[in-house]
C-alpha cells in the first residue's frame, strides 16, 4: 500500500510539474515584447499594441500624397535649353536671380543647383515684378525669371522646343518658369512636388506582399493621375478636401477592404480615425500622430512594408510559441500520468522538470528568433 501511495504521489507530482504552464504562459508575452523592441529599433513607435497585430490582415494601404508620398516641397524635375544655352549654366543663372526670395518655387531653383554644386554668377539690380517674376541685371544686360505671365508682359514668343516642353508639363501638372536673356527664351524648368526616393520601392513591395495601394490627395486629377503613374498606384482620390477623407476610407472599408492610412497633416486626422490602422508620419502634425496607433520615426514610406512584414513575422511566432507550448503538454502529460506505464515507462518527478525548463527555454529561443526576421517584402 506505501508502494502504491508513493507510485501515486510520484505521478501526481510528475503530472503537477509538467503542467506548469511556464512555456503557455510566455508564448504570447515574449513575441509581444521582442515585436515592439524591433519595431522601435526600426523607427516604428505602437502606440496602439492591436493596430501591429491586425497590420497582417491590411489588404490596402492610403497615402496621403503630400508630404507622405512626396516631400511636400517644389524641385526642378526637367530642363530645356536653347541655343548655345547650356543646362548647368541656365539653372545657375535662374539661382542667381532668384536671390533670396522665399517663394517655394525660388527655394526649388535654387535648391536644384545647390544639389548640383553649380557656382552662381554675379548679377544685382533685383526687382521682383508682382505677379510675373523677377528682374535682375547681369553686367549691361537684364535677364528675368518668370511663369506665363512674364512672357506676356514682354510679348515674348515661345520657340517651338520650348513650346512642346511646357505643353509636355502642362499635361503632368507641372509649373513651368521661363529663364528670359537678351529678350529671348533661353531656358525652362519644370518643377513640381518632388516625390520621395522610397516611395516607388515601398509601392512595389506591398504589390509584392499581396496589399493595394491607394492615394489620396487635394490636388487636380491631373497631378494626381501624374504622380499614380509613376509610383504603378492602384486608385486614385484626387480633389478630396481635408472633410472627405475619412469618407473615402469608408467607402473602401464598406468595399470589403482592410484599410491602413498614412498620413501627416491635420486634416488626415479623421481618416486616420477611421481606418482599421492609423498609421502617422512622425515629422507630421501633433493632431495626426494622436490619431494614430503607429508613428513612422523616419517619415520613410518604407517603414510600411516593415510594419506589415513584422505584423505577419509577429502572428507566425505567436502560432508556432502556441503549438509547441500546446504540443508539449499534450504529449508530455500523458506520459507523466503513467500511461506508458505497462510498457515500463514512466518519468520521474525529476526529468518532468527537466522537461518542463526546456519547453520553456525552446519558446523563449524561438520568440528571440523573430529577431532575424526580414522586414521585406
């Protein structure tokens, strides 16, 4: 009877020690913790732990174009010469005479050249004529810089290269500002708001993780539309006012669709609301980043893919930490109830507990593994 007592208390014991539910117990907390680390080391603050875990289920993505697809400022895209004009020297000229006016259209000349380390030339006499351009004096000569408007006020006519360059432009949206020397059309930049380098990869690694794009914007549908086609962009919202947006949401969402927005401004703010995942560029308004359950540290359109990526790296480990915490219980308490005993069989206390720290070790390990995971599509 001691014999058996004590054959009891052995299986009674064993079972207790390999239902400790150490390894159930950590499976969820460990990825959730080690998910967030790795967000945040990549520049990705939750606010909102649901909004990362339900990333995986986004099937299309908005951007807001300005300032999240684009950096919401003007740069020079394209040039045309004429004559024995060479590119580099009209844009220094243009630089030149622009000076230090602040319109955004100057600061994109200017910027232009200052990308392309160009030495401006010495020209003074500025004088800004409201609503045409700029007047400046190189040595004898007057040069101007202007849209349109200067080319009437001078009764100047376009050549016809030049000509088909601003019809070319005036079919993208762009602006087209016009470099005037020696009473002649010598140069015209195109500019527009310059497109972020990471946006075009961004859209293509979502196409390529099975998530549409959409985009919504302001502007006309002819800037919109210009810049769809060079980022390959599913739909367009364009001409929406700041009141509209969370409606379009809406409308995917009533479609069936899983709907992330990306946003910065304060009239992304309801939309950011109303979508499944709210997702706030960090260099944007206070308004915006409250609104939403993750903020992009680097403004990077990238970091969408990473989130989505580590959204679905972070559900595998959680279902793999499950089934093994799962597995081993079902397989493990079994044993220690002696159900192999007529077999001879049987696990003491001892090796229970053995067994029991490695199941918990193996999940720790397997939730540290999330660690190498690749953020890409």
């Amino acid at each position: 009877a001691i014999g058996f007592n004590v054959a009891v208390v052995a299986r009674v014991a064993t079972v207790l020690v390999i239902a400790c539910p150490h390894a159930l117990g950590l499976a969820i907390p460990l990825v959730v913790a080690i998910s967030t680390s790795l967000a945040a080391r990549n520049g990705i603050l939750v606010r909102d732990r649901l909004a990362l875990e339900e990333a995986r289920r986004i099937d299309t993505v908005i951007f807001d174009k300005t300032g999240t697809l684009t950096k919401g400022e003007f740069g020079v895209v394209d040039t045309v010469v004429t004559g024995d004009m060479v590119e580099d020297d009209a844009l220094a000229l243009a630089a030149a005479i622009e000076g230090d006016s602040e319109h955004t259209i100057a600061r994109g000349i200017r910027d232009a050249a200052t990308a392309r380390e160009l030495a401006l030339p010495e020209v003074g006499n500025f004088e800004a004529i409201q609503g045409h351009g700029v007047r400046a004096r190189q040595g004898e000569k007057s040069v101007y810089v202007g849209g349109p408007r200067l080319l009437e006020k001078l009764d100047l006519t376009l050549p016809p290269d030049i000509q088909e360059f601003a019809e070319a432009a005036g079919a993208k949206a762009q602006t087209v500002v016009y470099l005037v020397q020696n009473e002649q059309v010598r140069a015209a930049f195109a500019l527009a708001d310059l497109i972020r380098e990471e946006s075009k990869v961004a859209i293509s690694q979502l196409h390529a993780m099975g998530v549409e794009v959409a985009m919504l914007t302001g502007d006309s549908q002819a800037v919109a539309d210009a810049v769809a086609a060079e980022l390959q962009i599913d739909q367009v919202f364009a001409e929406v006012v700041p009141e509209q947006k969370d409606a379009k949401v809406q409308q995917l969402q009533a479609a069936g669709k899983r709907v992330a927005m990306v946003g910065d401004g304060v009239n992304d703010a309801p939309a950011l609301t109303r979508a499944d995942i709210g997702i706030a560029i960090g260099s944007g308004t206070d308004v915006a980043v409250e609104s939403a359950g993750i903020i992009l540290v680097k403004s990077n359109p990238l970091d969408i893919v990473k989130i989505v990526a580590l959204s679905r790296a972070n559900y595998r480990k959680m279902i793999q930490n499950l089934w093994w915490a799962a597995g081993y219980n079902i397989v493990a308490l079994p044993l220690a109830a002696g159900v192999l005993a007529p077999f001879g069989i049987l696990l003491s206390p001892a090796v229970g507990a053995v067994l029991m720290s490695l199941s918990t070790v193996v999940v720790a390990l397997n939730a540290q593994l999330l660690r190498r995971a690749e953020l890409t599509a």
